[in-house]
C-alpha cells in the first residue's frame, strides 16, 4: 500500500519489510508493531532494538528512522490527528494530550493479538462499503489504542497458522503488481499445494480472493479520494485499466465512475 501520507484518508495500514533508515516525521499518529524478525528503532535520543510483539506510537512532528541488519516485518498504522482525537476521547477526555505529550510510547502486545488484528485489518480491507469502513476505521483505532492501554484485555484471538500466514502475506502484498508470486515466496509450500490448500481454506482461488480485495478497495478510494482512475489502478497493484474496469464491473454491476458519483451522492445526504 502506498497511501501512507493519508491524502485525505482518515486511516491507512500496511505490512512493511522495506528500507526506511532515514530521519523522517509524520503530520498524523503513527503506531508500528513488529510481526516478525528485529529492527532498531532511532527516535530523538533513544535506540532500541525491537523484536516480535514489540510497538511504538509516534506522536505527530517526532523525528524517527529505523535501522536494518536483519530481516523485519512491521505493521505501520497511519492515524489522522482528528480521527485519533475522538478515539482518544472515547476511552478518556486527556488521553490526546498525555500521549502526544510523551512525544513516543513504547508497548508490546501478544502474538494472538497481532493475529486479530491482522484478521481484522483484512476485514476492513475486504469491506468496500465506504460507510462501513468508516466504522471500521474508528474500530482498528480504537484496538490499537486498546492494546497499549489496555493490554491485558484481549485474549483467545488466534487464528490457525495457514490462515494467519495467508492473512499477513495478503495485507503485505496485495496492492503490489507481482502479489500472487510474492504469495509463494512468503509461505513456505509447494506453489500448487499452496494453491488448494488456499481454495479449501478460504473458498476461493488464490487470485479470485486478491482481485475481489483490491477492487473492494478501490471502492473505497473512489467515495474518500479525488484520485484518478489510473491512480487508483496504479495503488491497487493492477496495471491495466479496462481490465480494472472489467473487474470493478463485474462485482459491482456498473463502470467505477458511475460508482464514484452514485456514492458521494450518496454520502451528502
């Protein structure tokens, strides 16, 4: 996903493995966790290596960089100042200003945890229904802030190992081009076996399942965004655009800019 400037979306997520060692700081909330392998986090005057379940909330304007020597995967969670606000002021009507003022907050949270809320993540993404992910946006805030604050509180979230390997390379990878064969680079397994095991598991074929989430996004894109059509293509991972137009079709029996009219219609009345 390459929408982590937000660009007018109140909340964006994705899984990172990139290069990111660079001195550089956000204008909204950012929330990290690691899924997998270390990495040494640089934020004002403090180091830290961190490893699996290990997460830091970034108030807006605090300059941070990371450093690789190992492999790492990251969930990055983008969170709009106004959006964290209410959230915030949900659960308590200080709780805003004691996180920003702290400027970073350290937190770890369990590896059932990180599974629901991958599952959750995928759900959100699945949605492409703009008022319900609106919801959802509110609900994935709301989570993250209860693991920090709250970490003792969730508990019996897994998911079996296939599912949750499938989930955390789907949400990495999905809106990239290449996403069926970065699918069989991430899980181990013969690439046809791999294949059934993914119909039997979640109902559908492999590629059925990525295509059905990127459109389901683009969805999303087309009633909170002024993105072009071929931005939107370009962000989804899908490179041409009467077969973008083919697929949204297909799904939602009319052209994405019938679709993009009909719902901020929709959404002003």
């Amino acid at each position: 996903m390459e929408h982590l400037n937000l660009s007018g979306l109140p909340f964006a997520s994705r899984s990172a493995s990139g290069n990111d060692n660079f001195i550089h700081d956000h204008d909204f909330i950012e929330i990290f966790f690691i899924t997998e392998g270390e990495i040494v986090h640089n934020i004002l005057n403090s180091s830290k290596k961190l490893s699996e379940g290990d997460g830091v909330l970034i108030a807006p304007g605090v300059p941070h960089f990371f450093s690789r020597s190992h492999s790492c995967i990251h969930r990055d969670n983008m969170i709009s100042v106004e959006l964290f606000k209410d959230c915030c002021s949900f659960l308590s009507s200080d709780l805003y200003d004691k996180l920003c003022k702290k400027k970073y907050v350290e937190f770890s949270i369990t590896t059932d945890q990180i599974k629901f809320y991958e599952k959750s993540v995928i759900s959100f993404l699945n949605s492409g229904n703009a008022n319900q992910m609106k919801k959802q946006e509110r609900f994935l805030a709301l989570l993250l802030l209860g693991f920090i604050a709250f970490p003792d509180y969730y508990d019996n979230m897994a998911l079996n190992d296939f599912q949750t390997q499938c989930l955390n390379a789907i949400t990495e990878n999905f809106t990239k081009p290449n996403a069926i064969e970065l699918m069989y680079e991430r899980i181990p397994l013969n690439k046809s076996y791999l294949s059934k095991k993914f119909k039997d598991v979640f109902g559908v074929p492999m590629t059925e399942y990525i295509n059905e989430l990127r459109i389901k996004h683009a969805a999303y894109l087309l009633t909170v965004t002024d993105y072009t059509l071929p931005h939107i293509c370009e962000s989804i991972g899908i490179s041409s655009l009467p077969y973008f137009n083919k697929l949204f079709k297909k799904h939602y029996k009319i052209p994405p800019a019938q679709y993009r009219k009909a719902n901020i219609v929709e959404a002003k009345k």
